[in-house]
C-alpha cells in the first residue's frame, strides 16, 4: 500500500476523484484510490455505486464540489 506523504498529493488525488465522481466515471474515480486504500475495491464499488444510485434519485445530479473544511492530524 502506497503513502501519501506530502499534503499537496493528497488534495490533488482527491480533488481529480471529485471530478471523476462528479463526472459519473465512479471507477475511474474509486480506481485512483487503489493504491492508497486498505478496503476491497469490490466492496467499494457495490457500495459506492449503489448508494450514488439512491442518492441520485433524491437529490438529482451533482452541480460541483467544495472543500468545506480542511484539518491536520
């Protein structure tokens, strides 16, 4: 499993799966976390599709993304 070190890294990898996301591509997105997450990629996908499909259904599409709120640990 690789290590984001450096914060810059980590707000870029999020910020282009947001846009794959928001985008509909959710493999594409979910696909650029592989290298950092401990999580089955299979499981995380089901999920995160699934749930993207109900919430869609309430809510509509996306509109865009912001960062509300950044913290360090």
């Amino acid at each position: 499993m690789c290590k984001l070190i450096i914060l810059y890294e980590t707000k870029t990898l999020v910020e282009s799966c947001s846009t794959q996301l928001r985008g509909g591509d959710y493999k594409a997105g979910l696909d650029l976390f592989k290298p950092y997450w401990k999580v089955s990629m299979n499981e995380l996908n089901t999920q995160t599709i699934n749930s993207r499909a109900t919430v869609k259904d309430r809510f509509g599409t996306s509109l865009g993304d912001k960062l509300i709120n950044q913290q360090r640990v």
